[in-house]
C-alpha cells in the first residue's frame, strides 16, 4: 500500500512537471504571439485610420 501512493505521488508529480515544461515552452511563444498581433493590428488600424 506504502509502495502505490508513492508511485501514484510519484506520477502526479510526473504530470506537473510535464505541465510546467509545456507551459514554459508553450507561454513564451503565446506572450509573443499576442504581442506581434497587437503591434500588427493596432499598426493596421493606425494606417486606415490615419493614411499618411
């Protein structure tokens, strides 16, 4: 018994693992998707809104 609640601790503790290295390799890529879009559209609104 002592033995299955380790390896059920054991792969929770697999999983959030696993969580943190997808989200680290996952939010940087997300924070720059989000920040190109907004450049791009506030760009794009600033070039219809304002034609120079």
């Amino acid at each position: 018994m002592k033995h299955r609640s380790l390896s059920l601790g054991g792969f929770q503790s697999a999983m959030v693992l696993g969580l943190v290295v997808i989200g680290g390799r996952l939010y940087p890529s997300l924070v720059f998707q989000v920040h190109f879009g907004e450049h791009f559209f506030f760009g794009y609104v600033h070039c219809v809104a304002f034609p120079t």
